[in-house]
C-alpha cells in the first residue's frame, strides 16, 4: 500500500506542476495582452491632437489583432473589454466619465465589437487549423518511424529468405549460362558457377560489390531505364576478370516483394562475343563482295566501251563505204542495227559504270543520271547540288551514286509519286544525300523492317546500308502518307592523292581539289 500511496502521491504532484504551468502562463497571456491594449489607448491618447474625436478606435485594432493571433481567446475577449472601457472613459464626450454618454457614439462601439468579435473568432480558428496540423504531423512522423521499423523487420526477413533461397540454388550451377542475383543497390548477392567460369571470379570475390563496377558494363541504354522494367533483354559488354572483353545476350527480371517494390534483379547472360565476331566478318565480307562488284561493273563497263564498241563503229564504218545499188539496202539496214548495238552498248555500259564519275566527278554523274531517269520515267526531278565541292574519295562517290541509283528506282517503281526532289549537301565533316518523293509512302510494318535491316525486304537496300556502314556512315529512311525521305550520311575528311583516284584501301574523305 505503501508504494501505490507514494506513486498516487507523486502523480498529485505532477499535475499540481501541470496546472500551475498552465496557471502561470496564462497569466503571462492576459499581462500581455492586457498592456498592449493598454499601449494601443495611450497611443491613441497622444495622436489625439491630430485625429480627434473621429474614430477613436484606430490603435486599438493593433492591440486586439495581437491579443487574438499571440494570446488566445481568453486574454484576447479581456482586451477588447478593456479597450472598451477606455475608449468609453477616455475619448467619447462627457471625458472622464461613465455616464451621460452619446447614443450615436454607441453604434461605432457596436461596430467595433462586432468587428473585435469577428477578428477574434478567426485568429482562434487559423491557430485551431494549425495545432491541428501540428498534430497531424506529429502523428504522421510516428507512423512514418513505425513504418521504417516495418521495413527494417521485412528487410531483414527478405535477406533471411534470400540466403535459404542461395542455399536451394545449387541446380542453378549447373547452367552454362552466367546466372547471378543482386540487389536492390546493385549489389551481387548470388553467382553461379557457370558466372565463374565465364568471368574468372568466384562467388565469394564477386558476393557485395556492385556488378556494374565488377564487370565495367556498357549498357545499350540508362541502366536506370533497363531497372524500372519488369523484364529486359539486350545486349551488354563486360570485362573478364583478365581484362578480356566480351558480348553477352543479357536477360533480366525485376525481383519484387509482396507489397509490389524492386527487391533486386535476375540476370542470366549467355556469352554472344564469337557470333558477333562473325557477323561483323560477315558484314566486311558482304562489303567487299560490293566494292568487287563494283570494280567488276567497272571493268565491264569499259570493256563494253572500249572494245566491243570500236568493233561495232569500225563496222558501221565499213558498211557505209558499201556503195553498190544491191547492197545500199542490206547496208543501210546493217548500219541501223549497228547504231542501235552502239546505244544500247553505250546504255549498258554507262549504267553499269558512268564513265563521267571517274572522270568528271559525281556533280556531272548526278546531272546525267538525272537527265536520263526523268527522260525514261516521266518523273519530275528537282536537283540541288553544291555549287563547287570539289572531288570525293572513289569509294565515297560510287556509294553516293549507287545510293541515287537505288533510290531513284525505288521511286519508279513503287511510290507512284509525280516529282522527287534530291539534295546533296556537302559539310566540312560529312556528305549528305536526300531523296524525297511524295507517293503513297510505305505500309508502317514494311517501313519497320526496312529500318530493323531485316534481310527480305529488298537486295538493294540492303547493300546500300551494307555500303554506308562499311565507310562510316549511315542511311535513315523516313514515310507516311505525305511520302518518303530517304537520307544518306557519309562522313569524309582530307586526304592526299590525286582526287577520287583511291584504291579503296586508304583514307575515305574530301581531297583538296
């Protein structure tokens, strides 16, 4: 009995402290709020002579608007009061008295407790509406620790699950591919063995560092956008443990907990670097096979010019020294067919390899083209070219020229378009064709594959893309329903030798001319 008394006794105590706090600062409270009306009268006393009998209200609004913000309703109800009383003894006619006083005056004080009343009432709601969200916060900052302990407890209950589950994935090591875990700071918390034998560390050097610095990815994209998937497939390059590089075909899936939120990733990588390595020998293969193409079309070309061509016109020649009545006939007619054996010759050849782009130049190659497509066509050709540019590397020219070939087809053939409109802009580092018609433009799926470079949809382009990429540069195809724009992007530089005379093996770029 004696404890409870004591604990009884002590609690007494504390709320006998509590009420005299409370006590004291009240008081405080009403001091305060009972000199600043005090103040705001004397002030009012000492402008008298300068604002009268009108409105003697005018300092007192400062003493109430304090009292209600700072003081309470209490202190702020006993300032109005006392602001009353002295404006009622001070400052309304008969001074100095209680009595005899004006009923007119009687209204402005009306007024100015009206007034007081509605200042008072919204001072003490505004501070109500912010103890309130004192309050709220404080109870917000609780659950919010309550919480963090939650997600302290699930964390460590998610790492106890995360080591059963290394415990259970034995079966994983006996994958080829390289299969590890990390978590959600991007730290590795599993590797297998097939990770082991494709980089060369073993789990327990590879457990707790960051896979990105272990490995010195490169990622296609922001890795902050490969992680906000659910799922992701690409290709990464990554860093053997003896400084070796290497492709993978990664695979990764987001690691979630029951609440929804990224715990970690899953990624399985399968080692891709010799089948790149062949597909770029492929590439370079299929690039070369083109420029032996062209110096086979080239060869032809001036074969077809050179020799059978000398023979076809010494022939002609021959038959127009024929001179017999019997044989003007049979001349005559020889000497048509062998004209059209020269054009068409002349055709081929000049088709096959213009003779103008070795020796004028792709400028003067362009404006004969041009010239014949829209004569054989019925298409409108607009052409704009540099001024003077000079001369290009061979390579460069024969890939310009074969791209204005196959684009200028492909308008022919399939766009239905009336006008195309080409464009070749020479800049200090890059060539730029632009061809734009404006047909029927291409079918959305057909312009996806043509663009992801996809094998069937057509020789030509194909080989186009297979030209740029080999020298450097790049081909871009745009369409819709307003037509098609095909750009071709080459990048070029000095060198020396003899203008658009290379062999193909040295430097690709601008000579000066």
């Amino acid at each position: 009995m004696g404890l409870v008394d004591t604990a009884i006794a002590k609690r007494r105590k504390e709320i006998l402290q509590a009420s005299t706090a409370t006590a004291k600062q009240q008081a405080i409270l009403y001091t305060l709020a009972a000199l600043a009306t005090t103040a705001a009268l004397l002030l009012r006393k000492l402008l008298h002579p300068l604002l009268g009998n009108d409105n003697p209200y005018h300092t007192l609004w400062l003493a109430v608007v304090f009292s209600a913000w700072y003081c309470g309703i209490g202190p702020s109800v006993a300032s109005v009061i006392i602001g009353v009383v002295g404006i009622w003894y001070w400052f309304l006619p008969p001074y100095h008295s209680f009595a005899g006083k004006n009923y007119t005056e009687m209204f402005g004080m009306l007024g100015f407790l009206v007034f007081s009343a509605v200042i008072v009432v919204l001072a003490e709601s505004t501070r109500r509406i912010i103890v309130k969200r004192e309050r709220a916060e404080e109870e917000l900052r609780k659950t919010q620790e309550k919480l963090e302990d939650r997600v302290k407890e699930r964390t460590a209950a998610l790492a106890r699950k995360t080591a059963e589950t290394m415990e259970k994935a034995a079966l994983l090591d006996m994958a080829n591919d390289a299969v590890f875990m990390k978590t959600a700071k991007g730290e590795i918390s599993y590797w297998n063995k097939g990770a082991e034998r494709l980089y060369g560390w073993t789990m327990n050097e590879a457990l707790g560092h960051s896979a990105t610095d272990l490995l010195h990815s490169e990622y296609p994209e922001p890795l902050s956008e490969i992680e906000s998937r659910d799922t992701w497939e690409g290709e990464i390059t990554h860093t053997q443990r003896d400084g070796t590089r290497i492709i993978v075909a990664s695979r990764w899936t987001t690691l979630r907990d029951q609440s929804g939120n990224a715990i970690g990733w899953l990624e399985i990588n399968t080692d891709i670097t010799y089948r790149k390595r062949a597909e770029d020998a492929a590439r370079s293969l299929s690039a070369r096979i083109l420029t032996l193409q062209d110096e086979e079309r080239r060869r032809i070309a001036r074969g077809l010019h050179d020799s059978l061509g000398q023979y076809l016109t010494a022939l002609k020649l021959n038959l127009d020294l024929l001179s017999t009545t019997h044989q003007k006939r049979i001349a005559s007619e020889c000497s048509e067919m062998v004209d059209k054996c020269l054009a068409e010759t002349r055709t081929i050849s000049h088709l096959l390899h213009p003779p103008l782009l070795d020796e004028a130049g792709l400028g003067s190659a362009i404006h004969w083209y041009v010239k014949g497509f829209a004569q054989r066509s019925g298409i409108k050709v607009t052409l704009e070219l540099p001024s003077q540019f000079g001369r290009l590397h061979r390579d460069v020219e024969t890939a310009l020229f074969r791209a204005l070939q196959e684009g200028l087809t492909n308008v022919h053939r399939h766009s239905g378009s009336p006008v195309v409109a080409i464009h070749l802009i020479v800049e200090t580092k890059q060539v730029r064709l632009e061809i734009k018609d404006k047909g029927q433009g291409m079918p959305p799926k057909t312009l996806k594959r043509l663009v992801e470079g996809i094998a069937d949809t057509g020789v030509g382009l194909a080989g186009m893309r297979e030209r740029m990429r080999e020298l450097g540069g790049s081909l871009r195809i745009k369409s819709d329903k307003d037509g098609t724009l095909l750009r071709v992007v080459i990048p070029i530089s000095e060198m020396s030798g003899r203008p658009g005379n290379g062999d193909g093996k040295g430097k690709k770029g601008v000579s000066a001319a």
